[in-house]
C-alpha cells in the first residue's frame, strides 16, 4: 500500500517563532512534522480542533502547540501557528 508523502509548509508566523526557540526544541517539532508527513507510525499527541472552516488540528511536542491542517489536494500540511501551550489559544 502506498501512502502520500506530504510536504511541510510554514506561514510567516510559525516560521518566525520557530526561529526564536531553543534549538532542541524547534528539533523536536520539526522531527514531529516529519513522522506525520511521512506516516511513520508515531504515537504523537493530535488533535482535531472546532470551529474551523477547513480541517485544523494541534499537536502537542512538549510544553508547545503548533496548528496546521492538511491540504488533500496539493499534499501538503500548512503549520500556521506555534506558540507555547499558555499562549497558543490567545
């Protein structure tokens, strides 16, 4: 069976905070995008988020939550926001 392989994409904001975090850190969540867009099978901590017009999830690495949802169409997962846990929903 043949799973797609999505691409990872960043919005300008998750990028900038990413780029502000330690590096272990922003290693973890990087490595995290990459078992979900390679299907690897993975015990990461996801979920489906309300009130959205197109499927939104958050996962959880550690003290941080990043939003993202997938676009089917293109294959890709757009990570909108990562912020730590505290401020995420704000």
């Amino acid at each position: 069976m043949l799973h797609k392989v999505y691409r990872i994409q960043y919005t300008k904001d998750a990028l900038k905070y990413l780029l502000k975090m330690p590096a272990d850190i922003w290693e973890d969540i990087r490595s995290s995008f990459y078992r979900l867009a390679q299907w690897v099978p993975t015990n990461l901590d996801i979920r489906k988020l309300q009130g959205f017009t197109a499927p939104t999830y958050w996962l959880r690495v550690g003290s941080y939550r990043a939003i993202f949802r997938y676009e089917e169409d293109a294959i890709v997962i757009i990570v909108l926001k990562i912020w730590p846990r505290w401020d995420v929903y704000k």
